[in-house]
C-alpha cells in the first residue's frame, strides 16, 4: 500500500513522465483513479496504471541464466542424491530428517551463511516403509 502511494507521488511530482511521454495532467488522472481504486480493494483492474511504451530487457543476464542452466546445472546430482540414495521423504519418515540434513549440508557447501534446521514442532507418529512386494501373474490373451 505506501509502496503503491510513493510510486504515485513521485510520478506526479515530474511535469512530463518518463512513462512514454506522458503529461502532467495524463499522469494526475491516472495517480487519482489508481488511488480510489487502491483505497476500495488494493488494486485496479480497469486502471492499472501507466506502463511503459516498452520494456527494457537485458538480454545478457537471459544469457548468462541459459548458459548457467544448460553447461553448469547440478539438477541431475540433486535428483539422483534425493531419489537414488535417500528415497521417500513422508513427514515424520527417517528419510525427511535424512534428506533435510542433506540439504542443509548442501547449501553449506554452496558458501551459504547461517545455514540451520528448525523445528516445527511434534508431528506424532512418524513414517517407514518396511517392505515392497508385486504381485505378478501370466495374461490369459485378453486384454
């Protein structure tokens, strides 16, 4: 809410807006609907504001998030470490406090800070999975 007025404010107190050239009078109207609209329900649908006439992209970091994604991504040993090597993870199972553990070792190694594991408080009865078993039969030909 002052985030939206201060935005306001500081829109209305430039002759000509930046925003695509608007007037003074263009930006006043729009700072008056956008407030009433705000005071009513904290947004509005039929006047959003101005906008810019075009948005500035910056193509590079695009690039270097592509380039982080595609050549560098660490995904693939995330999944096989939770998946393959910790299994389920059901609230309250030996294998979540594992794999919360996991994580938290995980972002230490990345060089985060203050790194620690809180408690939510007693869950209760807590959860294993002892045994698998399939039942396989022969198909009789139909489907």
């Amino acid at each position: 809410m002052k985030i939206v007025r201060l935005s306001v404010v500081l829109v209305s107190l430039l002759s000509v807006s930046p925003l695509s050239g608007h007037t003074q009078s263009q930006v006043n109207s729009a700072s008056k609907q956008r407030n009433a609209a705000v005071r009513g329900n904290g947004y509005s649908y039929t006047h959003p504001g101005l906008q810019p006439a075009q948005e500035a992209l910056d193509l590079s970091a695009y690039a270097r998030i592509r380039e982080e994604g595609f050549n560098h991504s660490r995904i693939v040993d995330y999944a096989s470490a939770l998946f393959d090597g910790i299994g389920p993870r059901l609230t309250g199972s030996p294998n979540l406090a594992k794999a919360n553990a996991w994580t938290r070792d995980q972002l230490v190694a990345m060089g985060c800070a203050n790194v620690y594991l809180e408690s939510w408080g007693d869950f209760g009865m807590g959860w294993r999975q002892v045994a698998t078993s399939v039942d396989m039969g022969v198909s009789s030909g139909y489907v």
